[in-house]
C-alpha cells in the first residue's frame, strides 16, 4: 500500500540542493507502488505547519528540468526549528494533523543537521501516535563539516566557485601588483571550519607556485606570523592573495572581522564577516601598500554558473538514496557519501544513524595543513580535486543566465489555519 | 616605410582588455606596409622607462588566441603617470631613446584618460625632438564614464557580471527571506559614476518585479527615504535586494561607507569601500532583520566567465580601430563608439579629439533615474540591455576555467639601465 511522500528544505542553501529535489520526486515516482503524491513543503517545517504545501507530482518535464540546476532553495529553506516536545506539544499535534490529512508516510528533510534530528522527532511522534511516519535526511551544505561523510553534497561547487573566482582575479592582481594592489584578501564561508578556504588552494592545479595564503577557521591567527608570511611572498612574487574564513579567529579566542556586530535582536545568532577587509587594512596600515578584499558572501552557495558535476551528481543521488533507503525500511537515517574508488573517482551512498553524525562537526584534519597553517599539501589537493569536475549545461537568455522564477502552485488550504508562536 | 608599434596597457584593467591587445597586434599586422614589429611594454610605460619589452609579433597562433580571452592585462597595467616635462624633462628623454632605439613610429596606449594624455604628450615631446610618433588611444574602463562615446569597452562584461551574480542571489535570498536574511547589499564599483549600479537593473529582464533598489553614485544618500524604500519593499514582497555605488555620498558629501580609512602613505588616494557593509549593518539596527552584504571588488573586472560577447567585439575594434586611425594619418584621437541603428544593435568605431575627451566624465544621465533615484527607468534598461548581449567559448580544464599564466618572454635589454624616481 503506498503512503504519500512530503519533501521539505531548510537551512542555508547550496546551489545543487533543488537536485536533491528531483531525485526525490522521480526516484518516488518511479516506484508507485510503495510512494503515492509526492508533496513539498514551503519554507521546511514553516510550510508543513501553516499548511503551505506543492504537489510535486504536478510539476511537468519543464519545470523538472528548471528544477535541477535552479539556484536558491525552489520550495524556500527556513531557519526554523521545532521547539522541544515538552515545551510546545501543540507544534507536533499540528504537524500529525497535516500529515494525516494529507497521508504522509515519508518525510524526507533536505537540511543541516539540527533540522534533520528535529524532522526524525516529528516522524518519531506520528508514529507514536499510531500514524507510522519514515524519515530520512538528505545530506547538504556547503560547509562541508557533516562528519562520517566523504563530503557533504554542495561542497564541491561552492569550492569550484571559490578556486575559479581567484583564479581569475589572480590575473587582475598580478597584472596591476607593479604599481598598484600587492595584497587582495578573499573572504569564504564556513564559521568553525575552514574548508571552503582551503578549497582555495585548488587554484595550485592551475598555478602551483601561485602567492597564496589560507587562513582555515582552524588555525589560530597570529598577525606578525602572518605579515612575516605576506613579506615573503611580496619578496618572492611581488604580491599576494590570500583566502581566509569568516570565523578566523586570533589566539584569544576573538573574531579577527573588523565589525562583530551582535545582531542582538536576533536570538543565538552573531553574523560574521569583514575578516577579509580587517586583513586587508591591517596590510595596507602595517606595510604601507594598495589592499583590496572581496567578500563573495552568498555567491558562493548560488553561484549556478560554476556548478560542478561531480557535486550536482551527488546532490542528485543524496535525494534518490534517501528515497531508497525508505524503500529498504530504514528510519531515521542520512545517506552519506563513501568512495569506493579514488581513480576513477567513484562513491556509494550508505546509511548512518542521524542522531550519530548530526552532534558530529568534521573539521578540516591536520595533515591537509602545512605546519604553519597557511597552506594546504597534497593530500588535501588530492582530496579537493575530484570534488570539483565537470560541469552543467550553463545557458542564457537575452544576455543573462536563464534562470526564472521556480513557478508552481500551492494547494488550497483544507484545515484550519494555524499561527506560529515562537 | 614601415615603423615599429608599441603597445601598452594603463590603469584599472577590464575583463575585455586583452581583446584590444590582440586587435592591435593582428591589424598592424595585416598592414606590413605600414607596421613593423609590434612591440608592448610591459606595465605600461613603466616598461617602457625600464626597456621592459616584449615582441608581440612572436606570439604563436595558440598564444594570440589564449590572450583574447585571458583576464587580468597581460601585458601589465601600471597606475603610473609621468611628471609634467618641465618637473621631470629626463623621463621624457628616456622615452625619446627607448622610442628612438627600438623605432617606435605607433604608440597605443591602452589606458584610462589621464594615461592617455601623458602617452599623447610623450608622442608630441618626440615628435618635436625630430623623432615624429604617432599616439592613439585605445579606450577601455569599465566605468562607463568615458564622455562621448556610447559606452566603454569593458563595461558591457562587468555589467553583465553584476546582473547574472544578482539574479542568482536573488533566488539565494528570496529563498530564504521568511525566516533568514531579508536584505542584501551588492557593492559595485565607481567612485563617482553609478553606471556598474544601474546595471544591476537589468536583472529586471528577468524578473520584472523584483525587490531591487538601486543607489547610484549620482544621487545624495538620505536614510529615512532609503529606509522607508526598504520597508515599503519588505511589506510588497518580504525582501530587498540593493544594488550600491561604493562612492556613494550622503547629502553632506560625506561617503557613506564604514571604514573610509585613508591611505595616507598613498599619494592621493583615499580607497573606497564598505558601502555595502555600512547598509547592512543600518538596516540590521534600525528594522531588526537579518542582513548580508557582498563587495565582489575585483570580481567584477576579471570574471572572463561572464564577458559580454558584444563588449568583447567592441574591445576588439576599440584595438583596430586605433590602427586604422594610425593609418589614416590620424594623430592624438581616441576611437570611440557611435551607435548606427538601435534594432539591429550596430555602432562603428569614429574618432575625437583624446584632450577633448580627456577633461570629461560621463554621469547617469537623470531620465535613466526615476524621480526618487533609487530605480532605473525603461530608458536605462534600453541602453543597457543590447551591451550584455552574447557570450564567449568558456572551457575548463581539470575542473577550473581554462586560464592560465600568459607567458611571454622579455627582450633583452640593450639600452642603460633606468631607474624611476618619483
């Protein structure tokens, strides 16, 4: 007897995550037997409770294929979670209302790990209310910290949109560094870990005795070790460029960002960022020369024009892996990415325990780092590399990516509306 | 009777630049009968002073073809400009014997207004010496603000980098705006032209009703109107999405950027930036939301993945047309673009006066405002829309963009060292 599927996003976005949504639709269309509708949330968990939902299975072959490389989050990601049972039973009894009402039996929750232990409680408490409700997480995030996993799913372009864009203004930098900018830093994402940052060094490939520093998240900052390093390299090169994470931080434990600016209004949240300009004017203040920084800031999760394949292809089959472990009677686990083979490079998903993996934070591992911790080895290039092959379909309209509004229509609203009280 | 060629590139480079290096090169080429050995110099006429040189005409088929899409200057762009004669009489003589050793009869300079003029001097002060040069300019900015002419060759790739990197994120950020982030700020350069701002706007060929608002240089910043926008803008659609000028004034002329930290070991340079951040951290304060900013710097003049096939070919005649004026026995002019018909796109290359064009600066002109200043009128989006049109071959290697260190060797040098003193 087939039970209805409901797909949802949440968290930050990357821009392979609407892959994952395909995967779950076809790969569940393709086994009606045990999978009836396949519905999506609006806005995760948001949409489920306010009854904001889509019948996936409306969506034509057009707007599948949109689907799949759209950037952003199609059915919109919140940052939202459940509170505790105990504290708000109200938020779960909504949610067994809607899925009854619209016979959910699987629930598959595109989201980071905080979201996805949150979705598993919600199955677990249907299912203790004698509505069996299966979930199964699907992997994503840029930041690449899910642990046990080879790689999370989105990484691999956000890496490739990270190496590519400095490559790129490598050439602009070295070409003016005469005269002009010597020093150009680089800001990539990541709070605690830094491998956005050393998938900056992917850039060697190209040009391996490229001037480059890495300041990984994991590495303490210490500014005369740093400026001693920048000396050299404008001795060595005449310039430098350097990739460094929002949440490099110095040997007391402080942001190096200029403007850490506690969004106060905003619980449990600090916004990083500015650590690219404080580098940039502690260079041009302490060795008198023209600095630039960047900061890519959501570019580097929605940038669809460096999408690599190999990336996209995993996001795909995070979503189809997941619909086939519901299939083989698991619950409450994430397929993660194993390689079974480095060349050619090939992976496998398996399962782990969600509860297991979500405490978890993979950060990047010490024989990635040279021993001062500006730098990246070979083993890290060799681990990066793979990540970031191959290409999509890239297309444009009248001079501009074609890239539209995801366009779908929601379902009327059949139950009684419900506010949210956080 | 044939003379030699020297080329040379100045000042803030664009993606596009090299498209011009390659045309001066194939032209004179083309015109043995005119042109001998085309020459460049390597970080403009720094490397002239220096006798820094290379020999274009050596360059191979496959090296004339990596250099036409190359970014960055391949040949060195310097933020250099000559004394005036009479500070500094021995820099022109050095020139005089560079130009004189290697029979330069063709100098084109391939630079902003202030370059070109010292490049127009310098050909007059060897001219009057008995040694008679040809100067021509070849223009390139991405800017925009180059007077009379239509546009400026290297504008037309950075605008369309602006508006396909705001169409991604704006699918990134209205994606996430129900819970996250709902308003972000896209810093573009130009200092005191808003034309890279105004750009953003096309991203309304895509999605008309898009949040976006739009702050050219042109206009005084006034924070209640502004915030007034942004909330009329959250209420319509629940996010904002804000394209800045990093010039941007407010109605004291002070900047309006965070950290306007002068530079004081530069000679005359106050560098800008932080514009994008200062609006953030505003909105953030004073609506209580949450907010991002992007400052993509650099990005904006070196991402050759996002050239505009229309501006590459008016980089390319930009190139060509500067030697057939040196043909047709033209002396201090800069070919510029003149639109001959609206639909087809088409314009042709003609010739003014460089010292006319020099003193000038092209501003947003005020009917491509709308009253308020903080959107493009259809006009705006009319003049703009046929330069982001097309695109170039982009292939990739190993994963990254297909670009690569441009090699070339130096001459040797056979003249007395020079040292630049300023």
């Amino acid at each position: 007897m087939s039970k209805n599927v409901l797909y949802a996003q949440a968290g930050g976005i990357t821009a392979v995550i609407n892959a994952s949504a395909a995967a779950v639709l076809e790969t569940a269309q393709s086994h009606p037997e045990r999978f009836g509708t396949v519905y999506a949330a609006i806005n995760g968990i948001v949409g489920v409770l306010e009854e904001r939902l889509v019948d996936m299975s409306q969506l034509d072959a057009s707007q599948i294929k949109q689907l799949k490389t759209h950037p952003g989050a199609a059915f919109e990601a919140c940052r939202f979670d459940l509170d505790p049972l105990e504290d708000n039973p109200e938020q779960y009894e909504r949610v067994l209302t809607v899925f009854k009402h619209y016979d959910i039996g699987y629930f598959f929750y595109n989201g980071g790990n905080g979201s996805m232990v949150t979705a598993q409680k919600v199955a677990d408490y249907c299912t203790s209310q004698g509505h069996p409700v299966t979930c199964i997480g699907v992997a994503k995030t840029i930041d690449n910290d899910l642990d046990i996993s080879h790689c999370s799913p989105g990484f691999g372009s956000a890496a490739k949109f990270i190496a590519s864009s400095l490559l790129e203004v490598n050439m602009d930098l070295k070409s003016m560094h005469n005269t002009s900018t010597k020093f150009l830093a680089f800001e990539s994402m990541g709070r605690n870990t830094g491998w956005l940052t050393i998938a900056g060094g992917l850039i060697k490939n190209a040009i391996p005795d490229i001037p480059l520093l890495i300041l990984p998240a994991e590495r303490a900052f210490n500014k005369q070790k740093f400026l001693a390093r920048v000396q050299q390299l404008f001795d060595e090169k005449g310039y430098c460029l350097c990739v460094v994470s929002e949440g490099l931080q110095d040997e007391q434990g402080n942001y190096v960002s200029i403007t850490n600016i506690e969004h106060t209004h905003l619980q449990d949240y600090t916004q990083l960022g500015g650590v690219a300009d404080a580098l940039s004017h502690m260079v041009a203040q302490e060795m008198g020369v023209k600095t630039h920084s960047i900061t890519p800031d959501y570019l580097q999760r929605s940038a669809s024009h460096f999408v690599s394949k190999t990336d996209w292809q995993m996001a795909y089959d995070a979503g189809k892996s997941a619909v086939i472990a519901a299939m083989n009677g698991e619950h409450g686990v994430l397929p993660i990415i194993e390689v079974t083979s480095e060349s050619p490079f090939s992976w496998r998903f398996t399962n782990v325990d969600l509860m297991t993996v979500a405490d978890l934070e993979k950060t990047v591992p010490d024989h990635f780092l040279t021993p001062d911790g500006m730098d990246i080895t070979q083993a890290a290039l060799d681990y990066l590399t793979p990540l970031i092959q191959g290409e999509m379909p890239f297309t444009y309209v009248n001079g501009l990516p074609d890239i539209r509004l995801f366009d779908f229509s929601l379902l009327p609203q059949q139950l009684a509306p419900y506010k949210i009280v956080k």
